[in-house]
C-alpha cells in the first residue's frame, strides 16, 4: 500500500470526519479515488452537530392530561368521557405528580439520551409477534427511466455500489448532516456549511438554529449497517459488528456471502462486484427446498429456540457471516410487471423463502428490475431508511458506475460462498410447516390501493390548506361512511430534532374533523362556504398538533414513559387501568406518509386485526394510498371507494371560490 494511503488511514482512524475533508479538499487524495469512493463530501462533518442537539423535553403534566383528554372527546358518548375526566383530574393532583418525579429524576441521570429512548427499545424487543407485516415496513423505489438500467443485474450492481459509497461516507464523517432547512435559501448554503464547519460541535447547533435550520439525529444511522436482530426468548438484542466487509445475497431461498470492502475498507472495483452478482444469478440453478429465511417469519420465542438448533447443529458460522453482514440483498427470480398489488406484495411480505427479516433492512430486486427496502423497526424509524433509500436511488441513476456494455472481472468462484446450512430433521420439519403457515397469514391480509390525481399539494397549497391535513380529514370521513364510527387513530411523527428521538403520536381524530365528516354527511349540509371554513378549522388543528409532536410536546410517549414506571413501582393508576385508555390504543387507523422522490410506495400491515394499515404519498398533483387490513375484520376495498368518493367532494370544495 502507497505510503499516502497508510498516512491517510492513520489519520483517519483518530479524525475521520476532518481530516478526510482537508485531505479531499487539498487534493491529497486522486479525485478518481473520492468519486468512485464517496457519495458525498460534506464540508460538514457528518455527526457534527450530534453533541449540541437539543434534549427531547418531557412535557408538563397538565398539558399532557389536557391533550389526552382532547383526544378521547371525539371518540366518547358523554358518560364516558366524564368518567374518563375524573380518571385523568385524579391522577394529575395525585400519583401522577410522583410519577413525573420519577420520569424526571430518570432523565436527569441519562443526559446522553431522550427519556423515551430505552422504553421504546425495550417495547420493541420485547414484543413477540412476527415482525414481517406486523413491524417490518417496505419502500418501493421507483424504477430508473431508462430501461437498459432496469436489467436486474445491472440495477442490483448499482444500487449495492451506491449503498456501499453512502456507507464509506458515513463511515468518513463525509455524508451531509441531516437538516431540516425552514428556509432552505437562506441556511441550504455554502456560507452556512462554512460558518457551521467552523464551530466547535458543542455549539454548532445553536448556530444553525440562528439560521432558522434544523439539525437532525443521526444516531440511528451507523445501525444501517452491520446490524442485525437477534431472536432470544423473551427479549431480542440488536447486535453490530462494525468489522465486516462482507454483503450476503439471497437466490431462490439460498444464501451466498462475498466480500465488497478491501482490507483497506475501500468498495472493491466495481467489475468484480458485477462478477460476483452475476455468479450468484448464474449458479442458483434449484429453489431450496428448505430455505432458513423462512424462519424469521415466525413468533420470537419460537424462533429463538430454532436459531439455537440452527447454530447447535454447525451453522454458527453462515449465522455469523448473515449478521455481520454489511446488509442483505434478496434476488428475487419472478418478474412483477406493473401490477402495484403484485409489487407491493412481494416486498411487503413476499412468500418468506428469499427474505431475512431480522436484518436491519434487505434491498429487494426483482426480475425484471422492480427495486425496494425491507426494514426491521426496532433499530431505528423511517427518517434513516427514507435518507439511505434518497441517496442511492438519486446516485444508482445520475451516477451508475455499471452500464449495459460493462464487463464483469473477477474470479468469482473462488471469492463468492454459498452458506449451505446444516438442517436436523426437526428443523425441516419446522421450516415445511412454517412455510405453508406463512402464506396462510399472506393470504389472509388484503392490499388495496387509490391513486387519485385531482388532488396534491398544489391545489392544498392554492388553498391555503396542509395537504396532510386533507389527506387526514380524508381518512376520518371516509372510514365514517363505510362504517358510521369515528375510530382511534394514528399518524406517526418523528422527534429527529432532538437528541435520540424517536416517534410522537398525532390524533388525527379530532373535535373539529368529528364535526365536519358529520356536517358534509349530513342531510342538511351546511353552505359550501361554510364546508371550506370548517377545512380550514380542521388544517389549522392538525398542524398544531403536529408542530407540538414534532417538537416533543405529544401525550402519548409522555403517558407512555409514566406507564412504566407505575408498573415498575405498582403504583395504582386509574387512568392507565380505564378501558377508554387501553381502547384509545387499539389504533384502528394506522398511518404514516414519507414523502420523497425516490419513493413509488410505501407500507405496512395493520397494528392490529381489525385495523387498517394506511401508507400514503402526496405528491405535487396527485396523492396515492396503500391499505392493508385483515379480511371480515376490515374491508379494506370499500374504505378505498369511500376514500375515492370523499376526496370529489373534498377537492369539490377546495375548488370552488
């Protein structure tokens, strides 16, 4: 090795995000070299605004039993409301005072994180249901516009080199800080970058604030990598391994493992990654009978037990290697057309054989060069995965280091391995049974879809209106005409502008939108004039709640938080015991939206049987929908005609002077 490059190691390994920058900057390393290698060089490092975050804030007291009760009005007759009311006044005046003590004693003595962050792992691992549908969401990529790209080898070739340049950048310190920009002509640029790389990182923060830009959490995103989850009884643990240089490949329920680092940890050329994909394409000739990936799909505990086996029976190395792995990719050998439900179906659960869901996400490709994420939840939430999925799709198309003319390099017989696993009888046995049972449970869920192009942001935006506000609104009236009820109902909101935040509750179901799906059902409707007042009222509400969420000052983490330690010091609570509390938490409506580029759909299965799992995307002049739910429990086809009819009258409305 050149001795610039071993000088350039050295350094690196004390001062990675700094050093590497002045290096690049001072052209001590070949441009050629920092192209193919980075897929950005932040002039700020990556983590630098990380030690000067913000603590998330625990809310008062007051406030939160204010909001809690705002949000079961919608959703109570009068007498249980009442009872609910003397519960929360109860517990305000009285335990609920010791137990905010308690939460607040608790933060004082972990200012290196949030006080939600520990619960929330520990609610995750601790959870024993299957995580493929049930935790784990999918993000279909949109395809490239030039067919030529879409040839799966080639697709998969660039989107894993992407993937492995977003990784040695954030590994360098050299991946643009997540910022949220308030207005973007005035911090998106270079004078700020250089004020801000000027700062020591203690108090970099507070001069973007000045700004009026936000930094993000970034803590989650070195767990993209090298991680996994582990099944154990009772509770999972996420596990890392930062040394491996390695991808795993799935092929026809097969596993394959090769390397894509250098012992340097520079991304090996990317002919010979080419070669070593084309390999596993051209030798997985039989579908495995017995695929182990299968295995993932099941109850934790039961798993646990099986990898035990697994790893009892001469397999604790291929486990190994499927763990330490940078990540998975799954080759799937069915071709999807265009058809959503076949596409959204196949990366949401697919039939379990070509998937490892434990790992912390899965590039999935098809055939015919349909592309996605697969992302186990526990590790993190969507802002990581959504930035990740961004970047390599806007690199694999603008920079696309393999073309339909490239020729592979490399002996990749002699560098690519098949993980053939060892299997007792009673492991077959387990893996036959688990996989019909998995496509029972497949078969059971429905996915529908809407995608409804008289509406966007736009005409929301013409209207002075948050599209979505619209899109909840929408949701809140067209689940009331199929069903007649008003539901609990969710909408997850990121706390990334704090340190170690994770996700706040919004309730989109509220006395305001209560009010208007009654009034424009009615049969004595109000004036259109007086309809498009009452949007307005219902927009203005749901952007309070979701500013106060984003901002940490939610109820449901808060009460969530004081749960645990009633429950850790036996400490009677009326409130945490009042069915109306456990029935405000059976979320019938699940939604979540992550608007990108990059994004063709996104979505997940219902949190609970009868409920329905909402994925929506608004874009500029249009918006899109994907519903999953469990048939009689839901009907998932009607809610979508009825979200069909609601959004006429809605944009009917909105249209009108």
């Amino acid at each position: 090795m050149p001795v610039l490059r071993q000088k350039v190691d050295l350094l690196t390994q004390q001062y990675p995000p700094q050093v590497m920058y002045k290096l690049l900057k001072n052209n001590c390393i070949s441009k050629e070299y920092a192209d193919y290698q980075f897929i950005q060089k932040s002039k700020v490092p990556t983590m630098h605004f990380q030690p000067s975050l913000p603590r998330l804030p625990i809310p008062k007291l007051d406030l939160t039993c204010e909001r809690y009760l705002a949000a079961q009005r919608p959703l109570l007759i009068e007498e249980a409301y009442r009872k609910t009311e003397y519960n929360v006044n109860q517990f305000r005046t009285g335990v609920g005072k010791q137990l905010q003590d308690l939460l607040k004693n608790y933060d004082r003595q972990n200012k290196h994180t949030s006080y939600i962050s520990e619960f929330w792992f520990d609610a995750y691992l601790r959870d024993r249901k299957p995580i493929p549908i049930n935790y784990n969401p999918m993000l279909v990529l949109h395809k490239d516009e030039r067919p030529e790209y879409n040839d799966q080898l080639i697709r998969t070739s660039n989107l894993v080199i992407s993937s492995l340049r977003f990784y040695k950048s954030l590994k360098a310190g050299l991946l643009e800080p997540e910022v949220f920009h308030l207005n973007p002509r005035k911090s998106n640029t270079d004078s700020f970058r250089n004020i801000c790389s000027s700062l020591p990182p203690s108090v970099s923060w507070y001069a973007a604030y000045l700004f009026k830009a936000y930094p993000l959490d970034m803590s989650q995103y070195p767990n993209l990598f090298n991680s996994t989850r582990i099944p154990e009884i009772d509770k999972d643990r996420l596990f890392s391994n930062r040394q491996g240089k390695h991808i795993t490949v799935q092929y026809k329920g097969h596993f394959y493992a090769f390397r894509v680092l250098s012992d340097d940890d520079d991304i090996i050329p990317a002919g010979q990654i080419l070669a070593r994909l084309k390999y596993v394409l051209e030798h997985g000739n039989s579908k495995n009978e017995f695929p182990v990936g299968i295995l993932t799909t099941i109850e934790r505990n039961k798993w646990a037990t099986l990898r035990h086996e697994l790893g009892e029976n001469g397999n604790e190395q291929a486990l190994k290697l499927i763990d330490s792995a940078l990540f998975n990719v799954c080759l799937d050998h069915e071709e999807l057309g265009d058809d959503p439900y076949g596409i959204t179906r196949n990366f949401l659960h697919g039939d379990g054989e070509n998937r490892w869901f434990d790992k912390s996400f899965s590039l999935q490709i098809s055939k015919d060069g349909h592309a996605a994420v697969n992302f186990e939840h526990a590790w993190g939430d969507g802002v990581a995965v959504l930035r990740y999925v961004q970047d390599i799709y806007k690199d694999s198309r603008e920079n696309p280091f393999i073309h339909p003319n490239s020729r592979p390099y490399d002996d990749a017989i002699q560098n690519v391995i098949r993980l053939d696993m060892h299997l007792t009888d009673n492991l077959k046995s387990n893996i036959m049974q688990i996989k019909g049972e998995y496509k029972r449970i497949c078969k059971s869920l429905e996915i529908d879809y809407l995608i409804f192009d008289r509406i966007g942001k736009n005409v929301c935006k013409k209207q002075a209106v948050s599209p979505d506000s619209v899109m909840q609104l929408g949701f809140q009236v067209g689940y009331y005409k199929m069903t007649g009820k008003f539901v609990p109902s969710y909408e997850s909101c990121s706390t990334a502008a704090f340190k170690h935040g994770r996700t706040e509750t919004v309730r989109p179901c509220t006395t305001a939108t209560k009010a208007f799906t009654l009034a424009i059902t009615s049969k004595n409707k109000p004036s259109d004039a007086e309809l498009k007042n009452m949007i307005s009222d219902c927009s203005r509400i749901h952007n309070q709640l979701t500013r106060e969420a984003a901002m940490g000052q939610g109820f449901d983490r808060h009460l969530f938080a004081l749960k645990k330690f009633a429950d850790k010091t036996n400490m009677v609570c009326n409130i945490f015991d009042d069915p109306y509390y456990a029935s405000l938490n059976h979320i019938i409506l699940s939604t979540s939206t992550l608007n990108s580029p990059a994004i063709f759909a996104g979505g997940f299965g219902p949190v609970v049987k009868d409920g329905l799992g909402v994925g929506y995307i608004i874009k500029d002049d249009h918006l899109g929908v994907l519903v999953t739910c469990y048939p009689p429990y839901q009907n998932g086809s009607d809610f979508i005609d009825s979200l069909r009819g609601t959004f006429e009258e809605l944009v009917n409305l909105l249209q009108k002077d």
